[in-house]
C-alpha cells in the first residue's frame, strides 16, 4: 500500500513537472512569436540549444571556487564518503558524487554539476547540527536530485524564465522607440500587448517556482526509496526548519516564522513535506537503525574561507 502511494506521488509529481515546463516553454514562444513572428520563435529554440549544449562545459569546480567551497577527501570524511557510496550505488549512478565543505553557520546542502561532474555540497552546520540518520537522509535527497536530472531540470527552466524576461525587455524598447509614431499619428498604443509584456515575466517565475517546489517533492520521495527512512528525513527538515530562521525572525518575531506566500517558494513548506514522508514509512530499504548517532569529526580540520575584497568593494 504504500509503496503504491510512493508510485501515484512521483507520477503526480512527473506530470506536474512536465506541465509546468510545457507551459513555461509555451509563454515564451508565444512572447518570441508576437515579437518576431516564426523567425522569432525559431531564433529562440536555436538560442536554446546553444545555451543547453554550452553550459554543462561550465566546470564544477569553477563553481565552488565561487560559492568559497572546498573539496573533501575520503580520508577526512569516511562516514559520509562511506554514505555517498552506498546511496550512489542504489541509484545506479556511474560516478560518486564529489564532497565541498562550506564553511557557513547556515543549514545548507545543495548537488551541482551533471555528466559525471557531480557534486554535494555540505555546510559546516549541517555537519555538527545532524547525526549521522540524518545526514544519511540529506545526502540520499541531493543524490536523488541528481539522479533525476533536477540540475538539468532546473536550468532549463531559468533558462526560459530568463529568455522570457529579455523578450519581455526588448518589447519595452520597441514601445518606447515607436511611441511618437502612437501620438502623432492614428495608431493606438497595443494595450493587449503591453499587458503580456507586463505579465509574461512574472507568470514564468511562479512557473519556476512552482517547477522547483515539485522536485524537491520528487526528491524527498526518492531518498525515501533509497534510505526506507522517511522519519530521517523528517527529524532532518525538522531541524533545518528550527535552526535555518533568519536574524530578523528571531529579533522580530522570536516566536514564528515570516508567513512566505506559497507561490514565492523555492521549496514546499516543510510542514507539508514532513507529512508527506510520514505517510511513506515502511516504504524501500530498511537500515536506518544503525545511523542515528552522531557524526565523527575529530579527523575533520575546518576549513575557513578568507573574504576578499572585490573591485566593486564588496568583501565576499
């Protein structure tokens, strides 16, 4: 029974996923195609493919040298590299993921990188603040980004979120240059057309957003199948939840958190993604027992990242 309920989440979560990209796409060929018409639209999808086929070349390692990450070996981390094995192993991924360590106080875990560039990302809170059952459950939800193409996913999205700002952008100029030829003459202002312009933009963000809050329900579904512990999770988001609250929550509002409108979300409410896990027990392997203790660092020497100062003179 539950395992048919985990079937009828991840379809549920796959058709979603797949109507709000198809709408994404959709807005902004309709933008290309009031712009351009079908040449319009065509530049667009050759722009894209460009973009798609360049961007994987971006190293991963560029991108942590900018985030100020370092990369972690076996020998300082065997436990998580010992977890990173065996869930890279159950979802048949070719290469194990690559371990940075962030030196931040915030509970962050985030995997970049695909075509066998992989990589988790671990804050130093996250790795004092979580035991090991924990840990196990938050690593088998970046390995689960990862083996859904989420990365890919992901940019793809932005990828047209942003190409249907420009549009919408390059429809400004066009009003602005052809705004004398609207007061001097009989034309009337396209007041239809500015209103998609107005519009376009915004509606393809929620989109995007929409999109992500649904993979990172896929996600949490597929670490369950990859730990059989949705109650890790669970304590994991739990206090992620409880120590993530920004300075100004806790000066201002000590008691509850900023009420975030649904829709501007990157992720689900964490109320409702531990209702969900709770409803999947029993559901995948079972060997979380031997995990719920606390992590070893004693071999682990932090790694502190200086701030530079930038030509815009911002230290960072």
């Amino acid at each position: 029974m539950k395992k048919l309920i985990l079937k009828q989440f991840l379809l549920q979560n796959f058709i979603h996923s797949m109507l709000l990209l198809t709408g994404m796409l959709s807005l902004m060929a309709f933008m290309g195609y009031l712009l351009a018409g079908l040449v319009g639209v065509i530049m667009l999808i050759i722009s894209g493919l460009i973009i798609v086929w360049s961007a994987p070349r971006i190293s991963t390692r560029f991108i942590m040298h900018i985030y100020g990450a370092q990369a972690v070996n076996r020998q300082q981390l065997p436990e998580i590299y010992k977890l990173l094995q065996l869930l890279a192993d159950r979802a048949h991924l070719q290469n194990i993921p690559q371990l940075y360590y962030l030196p931040s106080h915030a509970m962050l875990a985030f995997s970049v990188g695909i075509k066998g560039d992989e990589a988790v990302i671990l804050s130093d809170a996250m790795l004092r603040r979580l035991n090991l059952r924990e840990l196990t459950a938050v690593l088998a939800h970046e390995i689960s980004h990862i083996y859904n193409k989420d990365i890919s996913v992901m940019m793809l999205a932005d990828l047209i979120s942003r190409f249907t700002a420009i549009l919408a952008m390059t429809g400004y100029i066009l009003i602005m240059i052809y705004l004398p030829f609207y007061i001097f003459t009989d034309h009337k202002i396209p007041w239809l057309f500015l209103a998609i312009l107005m519009l376009a933009p915004n509606v393809s963000a929620i989109l995007q957003l929409a999109l992500s809050r649904t993979r990172e329900f896929n996600a949490d579904f597929n670490a369950v199948l990859l730990t059989g512990d949705p109650q890790g999770l669970a304590s994991a988001l739990s206090k992620i939840e409880h120590f993530q609250g920004h300075w100004f929550e806790t000066v201002l509002l000590p008691n509850r958190k900023l009420p975030d409108p649904s829709l501007l979300r990157t992720h689900p409410k964490t109320s409702d993604r531990i209702d969900r896990l709770l409803a999947l027990n029993g559901t995948g392997y079972n060997d979380s027992d031997s995990h719920d203790v606390d992590l070893d660092l004693s071999a682990f020497k932090p790694y502190h990242h200086h701030k530079k100062r930038r030509f815009n003179g911002f230290w960072y």
